[in-house]
C-alpha cells in the first residue's frame, strides 16, 4: 500500500456533491455503472492494483426476494475487493462494467458523495427492514484506511435510530470504529459478523491472500464483544473436503466460545460462474487431488447437494450446541438470530437460482451492489 499512500492526495475531496468527470463520446457503446467506470479518474495506484474514483448514483440498494418476503437493503462503499478471496461470488459485479472478473481484486472503485447519498436514500427504510453492510465487497478493505468511505456511511447510520443493520467483514480494521459502532448500538439493532473461513493461517494465506491473520480476526472479535457489541463468526464458504468435516467446524466453533462470539455460522460454498474457474485453479495448483471431487459437484451445478446441505447444517447445530453459541438464519446479514422473528414467520432466503434456501433476487442481482 506504501504506493497508494503517496499517489492519493490526503486533500483529495471524496465525496464532492458535483461530478468532476469528464464527459464521454455521445456515441459510446458503454451505459449505466460500466460508462461510469470508464470515465473513472485514477486515485491511486497499490500492488498490481489501481484505485479509482467512481462517481456513485445510490448507495442503498434494494433487494426483492422472489417469494415474496420483506424488503431489505444493502450497502457497499467499493466496487471490487482487495482482499483476492479465491471463491468469492461477487466478482460478477465487474462485469456490470465490462471488466473481466479477474479484474476484481486489481480495479478497486471508491464510491463519490456516499455519506451524502446515504443521508437522502434512508428516508425510504421503514422500521421492519433490514440494512446489510459489505455484501459484495468488504467495506475494511486496505484502501479504507485512507478513502474512509465506510467512517463515513457510519456517521450517518450514528444519526439515526429504530435501524436494523448487518454488517460483514474479515477485516481488523473494524476496531477503529468501535466507538461508532457503539453509538450506533444504543438507538438501533446492530450485529456484527467476522467472516473467518479456516483457523489455519497457512491455508488461509492461500484462500483470502490480502486479508488479515485469522487469529488476527478472532481477536477483533474479543475486542468487538468486549465493546459490549453483538459480535460472532460466519465460518464461510466451507470448502469441501478443506473445512467442512466435524472437527474442523468444532475447532471453530470452539475459538469463537473462547473470543465470547454471540454466534456462529456456516454455509457451504458455491460456485458462481465468475469464480468457478478461479476457485478451481486455485485447486488444482495446491490440493490436485481434490480437483475430480469439485468437478464432479460443480461441473453442472453452483450449489452443493440437498443431502451435503443437510449434513452441514447439522453439524453446525451440534456444535454451536454443545459451545453454546447462538446461530443465524438463512441470511446471516441480517441482524435476526434463528428463531427471532419479530412476529414475522422467518423463512431463509435464497441466492439466484438456487433451491438451497439462500437469498434470492429477482434478474441480475444488482442489488447487492
């Protein structure tokens, strides 16, 4: 980052409310978020990665479930992530903007004016609904250290009140705004969510190559807790054959127990078609034997089985039983645990053509972005 930190100008304006753009061809082929990419200016330069300042229209985005359930919102302060998570689904949201998913980890997109976006966009969220924060990309990613993007949003959620709000990250940088995240506690519902795939720094130097130390994580996990904030562990995606056997998930649900994380969570992985192939090499360069095994499960279809499900998630049951954790529902970013319904009938929802009972949107799943 030592590159980034001298090419971004510490009095650059982020969020400027007028766009300083500069204009694009009437005749362009490019429309919407990719001709906005494309005009872009540079704001900075990492390793074999560039920052870029994306001139934001929403910042709160809708998300429909196709069976009809209550409406929920989320918010992401980048477009792409640092962090290279080999499985990661969202790397389709570079598509959206003609760019390779391969792209994802190496064109990262500040979003202009979000706070003030935020501010004008909340007055449509009604008491019930739901607000998850970092759904596609992570809003601690490295580049917040200096773009404060994600401060930014919570300043504002800090200002209101009867909010529902998730929100997800592997990052420690999350301490910084502890006391934010507190005053956003007293007058809303607030749960927080340290995604940490495997205890196992080695392999997860592997899996998430510019994310921090999973030992790191659960650290900030203890020191989120002891802030007095509801605070657990989403143990996803587990990775057949890598860390979805019993024991694995018990020495994780045992390291939560004992950094006093309020639940524990795990879903299976799945394969969108953007991070198929870039999962699977990962594969074949270090676990060439497990390679027939993923081919043969996701060859014809991005989700696991029915039965591999189930299996899951009775594992998961029984050891968060017997550490005495709390669990999740079928959407983990939300802020309800399993069983809280909140005088609704709590039913899981579902990722795009899945029968798995994960989120469901109706089209292309740009809400999530």
């Amino acid at each position: 980052m030592a590159k980034l930190a001298q090419a971004v100008n510490p009095n650059m304006e982020l969020f400027p409310i007028l766009s300083r753009f500069p204009p694009m061809a009437a005749d362009s082929p490019l429309r919407g978020i990719a001709r906005l990419a494309a005009v872009s200016s540079l704001a900075g330069e990492g390793h074999e990665m560039e920052v870029r300042s994306l001139q934001a229209r929403s910042i709160l985005n809708r998300t429909v479930s196709r069976r009809g359930l209550r409406f929920t919102w989320s918010i992401n302060p980048y477009r792409g992530c640092e962090f290279a998570c080999r499985y990661c689904y969202a790397r389709y949201t570079h598509e959206f903007m003609e760019l390779p998913p391969e792209e994802f980890e190496r064109k990262i997109f500040i979003k202009q004016n979000a706070a003030w976006l935020l501010e004008q966009e909340l007055k449509q969220v009604r008491p019930e609904e739901e607000i998850a924060l970092g759904t596609a990309t992570d809003p601690y990613q490295p580049v917040e250290r200096r773009a404060r993007v994600t401060e930014s949003l919570l300043e504002v959620l800090a200002r209101q009140h009867d909010l529902r709000i998730g929100l997800v990250t592997k990052s420690t940088l999350i301490e910084r705004d502890i006391a934010l995240l507190q005053r956003i506690a007293e007058r809303n519902t607030l749960t927080v969510h340290l995604t940490i795939t495997t205890p196992n720094a080695a392999l997860a130097r592997l899996l998430e190559p510019r994310a921090p130390r999973p030992d790191l994580r659960l650290r900030t996990v203890g020191r989120l807790r002891q802030a007095g904030l509801r605070a657990g562990i989403l143990c996803s995606p587990l990775l057949p054959g890598l860390t979805d056997t019993g024991k694995a998930l018990e020495g994780m649900a045992k390291r939560a127990k004992a950094a006093d994380a309020s639940f524990f969570s795990a879903q299976p992985l799945f394969l969108k078609p953007c991070s198929k192939e870039i999962y699977l090499e990962f594969i074949r360069e270090h676990f060439p034997a497990l390679e027939p095994m993923y081919r043969l499960r996701f060859d014809s279809e991005a989700f696991v089985s029915a039965a591999y499900r189930k299996r899951i998630e009775a594992l998961v049951k029984a050891v968060s039983a017997k550490y005495g954790l709390g669990r999740r529902s079928g959407d983990a970013l939300l802020t309800r645990a399993l069983g809280d319904t909140g005088g609704e009938t709590e039913q899981p929802l579902e990722w795009p053509g899945s029968s798995s009972g994960r989120l469901s949107f109706q089209g292309r799943p740009t809400q999530l972005l």
